[in-house]
C-alpha cells in the first residue's frame, strides 16, 4: 500500500484475459471515477502479478474466471495482499470465493456504472481508513498506553468538558453543529463539535459511520431492521445505515 495518502487519486490496475471488458472497464472507471488513475491492464494472472509487483496499485479489478490460473491463484502468488480488490466476473457462483478473501466490491459482467461507483466508493473509503488507522496507531504507540480502551475522549461541551472512556462510547449523533455523545451509562453529552471531528478521530478505533449523521461502535451493536435500521445496545436510537455504506457494514460486521 502507498504510504503517501495525501493523494488525491489512487492507481488501479485491470486485471482481465479478454480485452473487450478491459476497454469498456477503463473507459467507465474514466469516466465516472475520478479518484482512480489507470496505470496499466494486464491479461493474465501471471502478467497481472508482474504488473502488481512494479506499478503497487492500490486497487485491483480482477477478472475471476481466467484460463491457465484464475484470479484466486493470482492472488494466492502474494505473501501479503497490499491493495484493495474488487473482484469482476460473469459467474455469480464466484461471489462466495470472491467474499471469503475479503474482497471490497463485486462486480457482476456486463458491470453496471452504479455499482461500480459503489464499490470504488468503498474501496478508496478503505484506503483512507487504513491511512488513518496508521497514523493514530503510530500517536498511541509514541505516548505508550497501557490499552487504548482506557484511554478517554475529551468532550467539549457547551459549558464543561467531559472525559469518557472511548469504549463506553456507543454512538454519536449530529445535531446541527453540534454532537450528541451516547454512552454505555445512559448519558447524552451534548458536544459543541461537529460530528466531522469525532469521525476522525474515532473511525480508527472500532468505530463505524453508517450514515452521514452517525458514527457507531461496532461492539455495541445488536442487530439490523428489514428497513436498514442498526438497533444498539444500551440506547433506543434506531441508526439509519445508507444503502451505498451496507455491504462495508456487513464486512465489518463479520470481522468482529
């Protein structure tokens, strides 16, 4: 991965055996996605490995069902898999295999221009996530805590500050310009921040924005409504989750 996240675009790189889906991949990824620069395609998944190895893309499509070595053989050629992936492939039975090696997107040929927003969408959001995770896990390494779930949120408030446990956070909630603060103890902390600082600031640590006026701790989950709505522990909030932020939800979900 490239250390340098201050960038605004990330490489990508095309991985398909038949150049008809190459072409009309780069021409969309073009067109609609402007945080991606195309730096090369490839044809196999040996000439793809080459290429991975040389240009060290930050997002892969590649192509599942190829001759001689398929996708998932390109992949098993890493020791460790420093980029995202989203997997392409006109065989809905890959969807599983493509799932179960944490790939971001899926991509079902002929690709549809919304879901290929949606998947790019999450993959650069991943991208940032882990630039983040990395320089706040370096902050907390250099003042050596004893356990980043004792460490404390200072809250400004309206007249005070309030100093929280990060782990008793379960959710914060946008007022305005304000943030309400929920905790495990039932209190409801108005904070004169915007709800953009807390994202920040907690995302890095086991949190989760399902929606633009919410952030969530993902241990204080207790199930998901038919209508899309998180219901938490502790808490009688409903939290909306956006159509385009479920499946990084389940994802996140299922690694917990």
């Amino acid at each position: 991965m490239n250390s340098n996240f201050d960038q605004t675009v990330f490489k990508a790189i095309i991985i398909d055996d038949e150049s008809k889906p190459r072409e009309v991949l780069s021409m969309k990824i073009r067109e609609l996605c402007p945080d991606l620069e195309i730096v090369g395609t490839a044809d196999s998944a040996a000439s793809g490995y080459d290429l991975c190895v040389r240009m060290k893309p930050d997002i892969v499509f590649l192509d599942v069902n190829m001759p001689k070595e398929s996708g998932l053989d390109f992949l098993a050629k890493f020791k460790e898999i420093t980029f995202e992936i989203i997997f392409s492939t006109a065989y809905e039975q890959y969807a599983l295999e493509a799932f179960k090696v944490a790939a971001v997107g899926y991509l079902l040929k002929p690709v549809k221009s919304e879901d290929l927003q949606i998947a790019v969408e999450i993959a650069t959001n991943q991208l940032k996530l882990k630039n983040a995770g990395s320089k706040i896990a370096t902050l907390l390494h250099n003042i050596k805590p004893d356990n980043v779930e004792k460490k404390k949120l200072v809250i400004p408030g309206t007249d005070r500050y309030e100093f929280v446990n990060i782990d008793q956070i379960v959710l914060c909630e946008s007022s305005d310009k304000y943030t309400y603060i929920y905790t495990e103890n039932g209190q409801k902390i108005l904070s004169s921040q915007y709800l953009g600082w807390y994202k920040g600031l907690l995302e890095p640590l086991g949190f989760f924005v399902p929606h633009k006026s919410y952030i969530i701790n993902l241990k204080y989950i207790n199930s998901l409504t038919h209508d899309d709505e998180i219901l938490m522990k502790l808490t009688t909030v409903k939290v909306p989750l956006a159509r385009r932020r479920k499946a990084e939800f389940l994802h996140a979900v299922s690694m917990l």
